[in-house]
C-alpha cells in the first residue's frame, strides 16, 4: 500500500503561498533566501523515495510549465518529469506534460484507489485546496514540512480556518539557514 506524503514550504506563520515566487504574490519567492545543499539534498531524497507526484490543477500547470525544458546534473529535474502525474481538477482537460493523468471523479475515491496501490510514496507538493480535500478525508500519511525562518503576516495557508488535525512527530531537523524540517504523521484512532 503507498502512502501520500505531503511535502510543502512554509513560513513560520504556516503561509504556504508562492515559496517560489512565480505566482504574483506580493511576497514571493520568500524561500529563495534561505535554500542550501542540505534542502536541496532533502528534496531529491524525498523525489526519489516517490514513485508518482499528486498534483492540484494550479501546483500543476504552474510546474508543468517550469520543469519540461529544465536540467540538472542532480538528476531531479529528469525524476520530476518522468514520474507519473495526477492531476486533481475539475476544468483541466488535456495536461500536456508527459506522464500526466487528470483525476475523473471524486478526487477522495481516486486517492484512496491510488492508494491501494503497490507501489512507493505518492508525493504531493504544493496544492493547498488538494491537500485539504486529502486530510478531510484522512489521505495523509505524512506531513513533510520545511518551515522557514520568516513570518509572512498574510497569504494562503496550509492548513484553513476551522482544521483539526492531531499530529505525531516523526522526525525534525534544522539546518544551518535556520529552516527546519518537521515531520508529521496523523494521530489515527485506533
């Protein structure tokens, strides 16, 4: 059985809005300060462990963009275009990125289907309405997330007005650039 790991940027007030700085928030591009070898070794780890990303339609259309015509001698940009693509959303018809599927149906049920699954961790990047929709419906293994030493004051946050969501810690770790990675996993009645 995968599991779904959500690997996400966040500031330290839990915006997770536009790390990259591609999206015309007005503070994008606020992880760009702080990245090191160590976050990049993090997320090629983290690729690698990821036989198939699930992806929101806007995460998507935004990465589908960037990553096709990129390279590396890391390899990652050549893992990110070949592993297959789910796309969650309800006006995208035709993702032109290869290995990209859109999701038909309740995105819950396609989740849990992809889920049954053999196979290695399903990654889900980005994506905040997705990941939401995911923890209503108890679909997160993980919660992989690199919090950053910076308070946003606004923007879109990962987790909405409302959540209640028990967490066990399973791994953390700080880096020299004061970014830390916390690593959750929900608290699941027994």
């Amino acid at each position: 059985m995968r599991r779904v790991v959500v690997s996400e940027f966040v500031s330290l007030d839990g915006v997770m809005e536009d790390p990259g700085g591609s999206e015309g928030f007005e503070q994008g591009g606020w992880t760009f300060p702080y990245w090191s070898d160590e976050i990049a070794k993090v997320k090629l780890d983290e690729i690698l462990e990821a036989d198939a990303l699930l992806l929101g339609r806007v995460t998507y259309e935004g990465f589908a963009e960037a990553w096709p015509s990129r390279t590396d001698e890391q390899g990652f940009a050549d893992r990110m275009n070949s592993l297959p693509k789910f796309v969650a959303s309800t006006t995208l018809k035709d993702p032109g990125w290869q290995n990209s599927t859109v999701l038909e149906g309740d995105v819950a049920q396609a989740v849990a289907t992809l889920k049954e699954q053999p196979g290695q961790d399903v990654l889900v990047a980005g994506s905040r309405q997705l990941v939401q929709t995911l923890a209503q419906h108890d679909l997160v293994d993980e919660y992989r997330l690199l919090v950053y030493p910076i308070v946003l004051g606004s923007g879109k946050r990962l987790f909405g007005e409302g959540t209640h969501a028990p967490l066990r810690l399973r791994e953390s770790r700080a880096f020299a650039s004061g970014v830390v990675l916390l690593s959750y996993e929900p608290e699941r009645a027994a």
